[in-house]
C-alpha cells in the first residue's frame, strides 16, 4: 500500500468536519487537494471509504471498518515523525471521545510555557482508561469516574451536558431540552467509554428504547440517520460537528465531570501540575478525588 500522512488526516478530517469543504478551511489547504489525499487513499486500500450525498459526506461500510485503524495508524505516524524530530520527550495524553473541547486550543498554546522541555500528544483511544491500561498513554482525560484499583486521578473541571439529534428531530427547534424530551424517543448510548448511562435517567422515566453503540463515531452516525438521539458532554459538541447533526443544551441534566488519570504504578512527574494547568481553564474549584 502506497499513501501518505496527508492521505490519512484528510479521510479523518472529512469525517469530523462533515463536508470536503470544511475539512479544506481546518487544514489550511484546497478542496481538491482533500478530494484527491481522500481518492488517493482509497486507490490504496482498493475501497470506497466516504460517499457524499446532498447534504453531507457519509461512511461507506468499508469506511466505518477502517476509521478506528484509520486514527490510531495517524497518531502513530504523527508520534514517530515528531519523536525523530524533537529533541524534547513527548507526554502522551490520552482520550475517549474529546480532548478538552473548548479549551483544547488554549491548553495547547499554554503547554510550552508551563512544559518548555516536554512536547504534548493528545491521542483519541477507544478504551475505558484512554490508553492508560493499554500503556499508551502517560496521562488521560475521563469524564466517568475511573474504577478504583490501578489509576489515581483528580477532578479538573465540570462540563455541561447536551443533546446530539439530527436537524430533523421535532426537539431541534428548540434552544434547550430536557431529560424527559429527549427519552420519549430512542436514545443512542455507548457503555464502554461514553458519558452517559442510564442511571442519568430516574427510575421508571429512562428512555423507552436504546441502542449500544462502540465508540464516538457509531454513535454520531446513528444519531446523524436519525435513528436516534444521545446526550454527551459540552466538549463532544464542540470537537464534533457534522452535517445535518445538531447539538442542545439539557438544561435540567447534571455537569459532566473531567478528570485528569494516571497509572498509580507508574506516575507522571507532572501529573500535579498538568492537572492544575487544565483546572485553571474549566476555572475548577479546589482539585479532589
């Protein structure tokens, strides 16, 4: 197989962007150059990976096979050019469905000053403890609380909790939701590493159906078709946009909590201040367990 890192980062940034058009403006480059990175990295694989529609770019089934691999060959990529190119160790912090959402770019520019000799890898894993378990991570962002035993961790900060339906549900037209809104229809939840369960719910008002998807992407794609609705933290709003999806805010839903985790067997020199470093953009109280 012959296809570069660029071919790569335009396939994922179609998919997170939603359209061609959008991924082009967030890499700095032109819409033919994402279209012919995305033609060249099929012809690679011998796969059609997206198709478009009229209103929005979709996975083909090839396509959602792949895009897991697809993420975790680009930070493995990204991590090896960056190793071989810095002379700074590299502190890999991990997570499930978003980084910091809105505050993403500000923790990024903030990193140097407060790390000048440690460069930042934020890596998107699938699991539980956000590579923690797996080795890959040094540190990881979790908005459920860890199970206790081989991590340690510390509250950083709270985030609101919002609806994600297609543009076409009767509950778009509104600027907020409630948790009883949203279960009168079905409700998309990922057990393994999502946010919300079902115990958000009270007994005996928990949505009237469910469906279990594996990882951010399912979920946004069977609530993109429709099928479904799903309630998630703010950050996920904010990194996850996509056409004819939209997000609301559940007014009467408790905060998400975001906590900053390591393993206890091997803990990051810097956990205590990379911790305070993030508390201070949510504007978090007091860190605890």
């Amino acid at each position: 197989m012959d296809f570069e890192i660029r071919h790569l980062r335009s396939f994922l940034r179609v998919t997170e962007a939603g359209t061609f058009t959008d991924a082009a403006i967030e890499l700095g480059i032109s819409q033919a150059a994402v279209s012919r990175n995305v033609a060249a990295l099929e012809r690679a694989l011998g796969v059609r990976l997206l198709v478009r529609t009229t209103r929005s770019v979709e996975l083909t089934p090839a396509g959602k096979r792949v895009i897991g691999r697809a993420r975790h060959a680009l930070s493995a990529l990204e991590d090896l050019q960056r190793e071989a190119s810095s002379s700074k160790s590299t502190v890999r912090i991990g997570y499930a469905w978003s980084a910091l959402g809105r505050h993403t770019p500000e923790f990024q520019r903030r990193w140097p000053a407060a790390f000048p000799d440690k460069d930042l890898l934020l890596i998107r894993t699938n699991t539980p403890t956000a590579g923690l378990a797996e080795g890959t991570t040094d540190l990881a962002i979790l908005r459920r609380t860890p199970e206790p035993g081989t991590l340690d961790f510390v509250l950083t900060g709270y985030e609101k909790r919002y609806c994600a339906m297609a543009i076409e549900d009767p509950l778009a037209a509104k600027r907020t939701v409630t948790l009883a809104q949203v279960s009168d229809a079905t409700v998309a939840i990922d057990l393994r590493t999502g946010s919300t369960r079902l115990d958000l719910w009270p007994e005996g008002k928990q949505p009237v159906q469910t469906v279990i998807t594996n990882d951010v992407d399912d979920w946004l794609t069977v609530i993109g078709s429709g099928k479904a609705r799903g309630i998630t933290a703010e950050s996920t709003a904010h990194q996850y946009r996509r056409a004819g999806l939209v997000y609301r805010l559940v007014r009467d839903a408790p905060p998400v909590p975001v906590y900053l985790a390591w393993s206890k067997t091997d803990p990051p020199a810097l956990r205590a201040e990379a911790a305070e470093l993030i508390r201070s953009l949510y504007g978090a109280p007091e860190l605890t367990h």
